[in-house]
C-alpha cells in the first residue's frame, strides 16, 4: 500500500493524518498514534506480518507468538523410529504369480539387508498387486497369489510362517498410468503395477540430534 492509497483509506475511515511507518507494519498518524478502523481494529500496512505483531493491536497473535522463544532451544538426542519399506516392482510377468530369476533375486537382495536381529520377533505384511487389464474378480484373485507366493519364497529363506501376513488388492492404488497406450506397449507400460509391497514392522532406531523450544515460564 503505498501513501497516496493509505491517505485515501485515512479519508474513507473519517480520519485526515498522513500515514507513516513509525511502527513496522502498522499505519501511524502525525502524532505516533496507530491508526485503527472504525471498529478499533489497527490498521496494517503491506508489510505487516506475525513477527512485527505488537500487543496493543493484535493481542492474541502476540500470546501464540511468544509462548514459545524460537531464539531459545536445547539440543537433546531424541529416537526416531522409521518404518523398514521394502517394494518390488518387478517380481512378476504379465498375468503370473509365478516370481521372475530377477524378482528371486531382488527378494534375496532384500534379506541380505536385513540382520537376523532386525527380523527377531518382528512381523511383516505382504500386499500384492496386478495391473488393470483384465477382469477385476481375476486381478484380485491374481494378486492374492502374488502375495502367497512372495510369502512362499521369504518362509523357504528361513522367515516364520506366522509372523507373515498377507493380503490381494488387485489394481488398486497404481504407481503409473498408461494412458493412449495399447498392445505390447501396454503391458510393458504397466509393468511397475504388477508389484508386492512388502512392509516390515521393524524400525530402525537412529540416534539423532534435535533442537527443542524452550517454553518461557
């Protein structure tokens, strides 16, 4: 807002003074006094903002503002606990439940990362997945054996049965979209939805540094 708009603001409010910026953010008249509107509220100008916010004008921003001094932190060592999310997206060939060389060996490459005290009495889910061609009752029953077959192979590496749990959800929640596409092309588009998400309940457990407000008492 520049002068000549806030004079005119001035005008339409009753008021005659010329608009300074004695307080950031806010109109001023003559006489340092903030300018308010006929219902008492403060004038702003453009440049008010949360920071330049005083009390006598914009109390209650102040009290929210200031019950926390963000010039003032501690650092203290805090957990944090990130979910293990493991996805192949290539385990399988179109219209198969039956895992590729390459998807065997994406799975073994996952167990290899994993430490037998990371799986020590943790569980994990296996979600499968088909793409959209096709009859959805089809797709879902075809999913369901995606992910008894995943299971299959993780229990014959040594994983416990009943830690596992398992579930078909045919061609939902697609990672891409083949649009315009037809034939080959499509099927090879839609590769990546033919998939298994596998979800493991173990965390990693970092150690790591955190600035933490201090409240002003």
């Amino acid at each position: 807002m520049n002068n000549i708009t806030q004079a005119l603001v001035l005008v339409g409010l009753g008021m005659s003074s010329v608009a300074v910026y004695a307080a950031p953010g806010y109109v001023d008249d003559s006489g340092a006094s903030i300018v308010r509107t006929g219902s008492g509220d403060c004038l702003h100008t453009g440049r008010w903002s949360i920071p330049n916010a005083i009390a006598e004008c914009d109390p209650e921003i102040v009290a929210k503002r200031d019950a926390v001094d963000v010039a003032a932190v501690e650092v203290v060592m805090v957990t944090k606990e990130n979910p293990v999310r493991l996805q192949g997206d290539t385990l399988f060939p179109f219209d198969s439940a039956e895992l590729t060389s390459n998807g065997k060996a994406a799975l073994d490459n996952m167990l290899s990362t994993l430490t037998a005290e990371s799986l020590r009495n943790q569980k994990l889910e296996i979600r499968g997945y088909t793409d959209e061609i096709g009859d959805d009752a089809y797709n879902l029953d075809l999913s369901k054996r995606r992910a008894a077959a995943v299971r299959d192979y993780l229990v014959s590496k040594g994983l416990v049965p009943s830690f596992i749990s398992m579930q078909g959800l045919g061609e939902a929640d697609p990672v891409v979209n083949c649009a315009g596409k037809r034939g080959p092309a499509l099927i090879e588009c839609l590769g990546p939805n033919r998939r298994t998400e596998i979800e493991f309940s173990a965390v990693e457990v970092k150690q790591v540094e955190e600035t933490v407000p201090v409240k002003k008492q």
